[in-house]
C-alpha cells in the first residue's frame, strides 16, 4: 500500500470536488504516502499529467476552499477508453504508469460514461492478473445512475434550480395580470428528467410554484401545452413553464429541432442539445400572441456552487472517502452508492456496488412520480428530493466574490 | 401630515424591496399614520390598488424578509403617464386619490422611465397649487441614471454577474485545451453597459477573468472579434466572452439582427433584444470550427436576491429613508441620489437632486473607463464598482430554498 490516484470525468458538478476533497482526507488518514490527482482525467494520466494532492490539501484552508470550487479541479475530460480486444497497448501503457508511480489504487469520478472506463479496467485487470484496484465513485448532476439512491452533484443542481426558479417566478409576476409573459425554463436532461423534476420544488409557502413541467419521460404533446396555456393565461397574472432539454413529441423528434435540424453531436454520440425554450417561447407568441420569454440555465446549474446543497456536499464527500476505503480493503471493480436507510428524519448511507450492473444504464424518474396529465411531479417525488437539497456551506467571499481553490 | 405612499415602477431589482423597507421604517419613525403602497404602481394607483405596509412590516422577522425578496413585492407597472396638456383628466383623478386617502407624500422607486411620472406630477402639483409632495427614489439594474454615482439595484446584479462568470470560468476551463469552448455570455443593458463591464470583477487571483467584454458605447467590429477568438484559440484552454445585449456593428445594426429582424417594441418603444450571445456563438462556430455556447443570463441577473450585494440592500434602504425625511421636510419633485465621498475605503450618503434634470436621461460609461482596444475594462471603472458588490445578506432557507415575503 503506497500510492493512490484520483480522477476527474464528464461534465462537473457543484460538488465534484468534495469527492477529490473527500478522497485526499481518508487517504491519508489510512496512510497512503502520496495521494495523486489526474489532470484531464484518464486522457491526462495517459500522458503522465499527474499532480500530488499535498501540494495543496495539505492545509486546512484550502481543504475548506476546494469544497466551496466549482467545476474540476483536477480538470475533466470525455475520453471513451478503447475497448480492450485489439487496443490492448493502451491498457499496458496505463497499467505501466501506474506501476512506475507505484499506484495501488485508481478512483474515478463520473456519471455513466466514465464508470465504463473502471469496468474495463478492472476487467483487464482480472483477465492480466494485475494486483491495481480500481473504484468508480459516482457524480452527475443528471441523477441517472442506477442502484445508488440519489447521485452526489444532483442535490446541488437540485438547490440552485429550485431557488432560481423561485426567483424567476416572483420577477416574472412583478407586472400582473396586464402584462402576463409566459416564461419558459429549459433544464438540463437529454434522457432522464430528474433535473427538470426538481422544478417542482420550488413551489411552499411563499411561492405558487412552476405552472407545468415537462420531462423526457413522457412524450410531449404540443397542442395539450398550447391549450394549457391558453386556459392559465385566462386567469393568472404569470405562467412558468420548465422543460427538459429532452423533450421530444411522439413521432420522436427533439422539441428543440421542431425550429432547426443543425445539430452537433458529442464524442458520445449524444446529440448536442439546445434552444428547446427559445422553439417553444417562439411557437408560443405565435400562437397565443401572448408576451414569451426563454431561460436556459445552462452551465450554471452545475457550476453554481455558492448555492451548493450541504448534504450533497457531505455526501459527494463520503463516497470519496468510501472509494478509498473499499479499494484498500480489497475492493475493485465497483461503484460507491448513496443507500437512504431513512427518508423521515433523511439518513443516508454509502455501499459498493459491481460496476457492471451500473456502466451505460440509465435511471429514469418512475413515470408513476409524474401525474397524469403528465405535466407536474407528485408528492412521492418531493418526499424523495426535499432532504437532499437541505443545508448551505457558505462560501467564502473576498472583495465581493467567492474564492475558488485552482491549480497553478 | 397624516399618510404617505410609495409605488415601484419598471423592471424589479434584487434589492428594490428595501427601499420598500427604508421608506416604511422612516414614516413609521416620524410618525405617520399609514404607509399605504401601490399595487403595480401609478396604474394601480388608478384603480385605488392600495395596501397598508402595517399589514406586513408591523413585525421585524416581515422586515428582514423584504429585503431578501427579489422583484417587486407591491407588483410593478410600465404606465407612461400621458403628458398633462389635454389629459388633465388623469390628474384630477390621481389628486382626489391622494385627496381621499389623505395622503400628503408620493414616493415612486424607478428608473428614467418612472422618474419621468414623479416630474410630471410635481409639475401638475406646482402648478394646480397642490400641497402634495413627491419624490423620485432611483432603482435599476442598468445603472444609467444621470447625477447619482450610481443606483440602487446595480452592486447586486453586478455582484451576480461577477461571481456567475467566476462559476462560468471555472466550468468552461474543465475539459483543457484539447475540448477548447468559447462561450458567450450575455448581459443585460439596451445602450449603456454599466452590467456587462461587470463582468470585469470576476478577475481575481483565483479566476483569469474574462477574455473580452464588448460594451455598447463602443462599436462592435466582428471582423476583430473574430480574429480577437482566432489568436486566443492558439494559446487557450477557455474563451469567455461577455457582451451587452444592445451592442450594435458600425451601420448601426444590433448585433442580436445578425440573425433575424423580427423584433417586438415594448410600451416605451424601446427594442425588444435578445440573443446576441446565441448570434455570436453561431457565427464563432462557423468561421472559426471551434465548439461554441451561448449563456443568457436573462431576468436572473436582476432576480437573484440570495445573491444580493450588503452594500447595495443597505443603500437601497437608505435612499427610501432619505426620500421620506426629504419629502417630509417639504421637497418635491426631486430625486435622491447616492454620493460617493471616499472611495479608499468607500463612504457613501444620500442626497436630493432636481428631477427635471434626472428624468430621461441616460448616464453612460465613459469611454475613457474602456480599453484602447475596445474590449476590456481599465482600472478606474473596478475601482468606482468593486466596493459595489461588497457583502453578503445571508438568505433565510427553509425547506432548502430561499423564503420570501409575499402579498396575500
């Protein structure tokens, strides 16, 4: 037992980084001599872009500082591992990396794409007799992972959607029923609608909540929104509408492509989405004549850590700390998971799982969590994630700003 | 000296709601009888819309919730009142209003637009030989309101602005050189660009800042933006970009008209602009082949309360109080404005100042605050904004969102 390693992929969330923090601290608290970070993930570990963690956690403020720092530290990246038939010289080249820095152990942090790269390689590692553990620790802002209960990074994005929506709603009332705009909020989602459920949370006391919410779950019938909206703009002084990204209408087409078919597509075959809001703000005033308005959150929901959730930040913590644990016990080939032992008062607890059964498969929110005129959550889907946006870790502001820990 | 009321008009603010707040702890201090407010503004006026403040603030846990509610909590308006030539009509019934409720001071928070109503009616008054008296107190975003050092509602949105960008910086660097994004964030700020040139304060030792900043005082050379993004490509890891929604090419064009001119006209005829950044993203990825992302920051910038600026909420409720004693005192048709009288460290009182020569028009940056390049901010402008944004007032969170006072 000698030295560890941490990786960062995919897309970051607010608190990925309380997983690196988490990481570092149980690492050295089992007495590992060097904790080692990746830069770029499994892309920069292949060029042996490698730093050690000391150089910066060994100091309590910026252990503090690094919980409170969006984005990836360490840096991320979508590199695809090869498979291993015919691509077995990359595997060696990893496997001799880490044996030159005398690496026992590999964690990384990721959402569905980047557990495949822990499958492969704890599977090359069984089939080469290669003593290396390898541990994937969950993160996605997304919720998409299967058997873990809830993804660290979700609770976050969860917060940050349901106070700026509470926001929205009350600038977007400001002017009555005189000047009633429509304001549609596109949420990020290409498949599963968990972010675009926590919509839903905005609604309690002092707000009257989004007016409908469409997810990816159900297919999107264009005419029931436009009427929906005709019978609210008869009474109500403001209608807020949020909507996935994913959205599509039964002959299977994008909503957001309903305006234009010049789309990208990313190294993961996933169609580069956007402008669902602007399609549906645009067929809107047409079609009703009334005042429209689009709002995409876009990266911020993910990069807004000022308003991280605190248990997503202990959380996103413990599966660090759990990831080395497990893997120094012998552990490999498997995901940390999030296990709600509790939900009245909220307990919750870290488990391993067989990465095979998680790699490549996504959860989606229960259709029986939508109602039925598919268009708002119900109770059982706020009972599941009102604990996990509980809490604050306030940031530390200096000249007016949140102070972020970054690489040099 | 009996009862005074208070009305918010135009686009809300994070922190318009504590001028709400100073104007009723300062009449309640002298010793007025009720504090009424207007329901959307001089248009519910109209209509007797009218509320007792005693209802809600006549308890202190009320109070401290105000200043933390974004938008307008007595409802905004956009009513232009008609000039008086010919339409004395709508005078007469503005003044038996004030009459029958025996109102002595009319407080109206606002930008250009509103102060034009509090001239008009000081006018109206002077000449009908009225006693009443009225006071403009300024509220916007777009900080472009002449003689004040700046306006209440304008540290909030750029302390939003700052630490979003900060958030945005951090997410966009995440995957390297070899994923290189240029993301184009837009501000709001039809002709002045006090808010995009906030983007300049997300600069600090732990953020690169910015890479460029077009605001509208200056012209928009695309020819030069491009090249400007070409050269950064060679060398960079992350290009954000920050432009004002209302910057416009050397034939006068709107930049958002790049793409389309079907634009609606709003009740003051002022252009409707959006998606300028979705424009420039557009035009980047097609001459450059770089991966692009367009970020609006839409009615957030102006909403987010949990966000809001010490400084500015403090101010904001100071210039209500001033525009009480003020109006009390026996002004009218004045005014009040913010004086900076120490920069290092910043001090700032409140004084009155002639409305005639406040009302329509509009204070820009001065041009010697822009680079020569056209594309950064100088020092001098972070020095006059950096004490702007300074301090935090914690939310009150209840169920993991922010809570917020709202009318019944």
């Amino acid at each position: 037992m000698k030295n560890i390693i941490v990786g960062q992929s995919g897309g970051p969330t607010a608190v990925i980084n309380s997983s690196i923090a988490g990481v570092y601290k149980k690492a050295k608290e089992l007495g590992y001599e060097h904790v080692y970070g990746m830069v770029h993930g499994i892309e920069g570990f292949l060029n042996e872009d490698i730093i050690d963690l000391d150089d910066y956690l060994n100091d309590d403020n910026n252990y503090e500082l690094l919980k409170r720092t969006p984005s990836a530290f360490l840096g991320s990246c979508r590199y695809k591992l090869p498979k291993i038939e015919g691509n077995e010289e990359t595997y060696e080249k990893i496997f001799n990396i880490l044996e030159k820095w005398e690496i026992d152990c590999l964690l990384y942090t990721g959402g569905n794409d980047s557990m495949d790269t822990i499958k492969m390689l704890s599977d090359y590692a069984a089939s080469h007799n290669k003593p290396q553990k390898f541990m994937g620790v969950p993160k996605t802002i997304d919720n998409d992972l299967p058997i873990t209960d809830h993804c660290p990074g979700y609770g976050s994005a969860a917060k940050y959607i349901a106070t700026s929506l509470k926001e929205i709603i009350r600038d977007n009332a400001s002017f009555g029923k005189s000047r009633l705009t429509v304001c549609i909020v596109e949420i990020m989602g290409r498949h599963a609608g968990w972010l675009t459920a926590a919509a839903s949370l905005a609604k309690d006391e002092t707000c009257e909540g989004v007016d409908a919410i469409y997810l990816p779950e159900t297919t999107f019938d264009l005419n029931k929104f436009l009427d929906n909206i005709k019978e609210m703009a008869k009474t109500k002084s403001s209608i807020v509408i949020a909507v996935s990204e994913g959205i599509q209408t039964s002959d299977g087409k994008f909503v957001c492509e309903l305006g234009s078919d010049d789309r990208a597509v990313d190294a993961f075959g996933h169609k580069q989405l956007s402008g669902c809001a602007a399609t549906l703000a645009n067929i809107v005033q047409k079609e009703t004549g009334l005042k429209t308005r689009a709002i995409e959150f876009s990266t911020l929901q993910r990069a807004a850590t000022h308003l991280a959730s605190l248990t997503d930040i202990n959380e996103a913590e413990a599966v660090g700390m759990k990831a080395v644990e497990a893997a120094t016990n012998g552990q490999t080939g498997m995901m940390i998971t999030l296990e709600r032992t509790n939900n009245n008062p909220y307990e919750c607890t870290t488990n391993i799982y067989d990465i095979h059964n998680i790699a490549n498969v996504e959860k989606k929110v229960p259709i029986e969590w939508i109602n039925l005129e598919t268009n708002q959550m119900t109770d059982e889907f706020l009972k599941y994630a009102r604990p996990l946006i509980q809490g604050e870790l306030t940031p530390i502001f200096k000249d007016g700003v949140p102070v972020h820990l970054i690489r040099k």
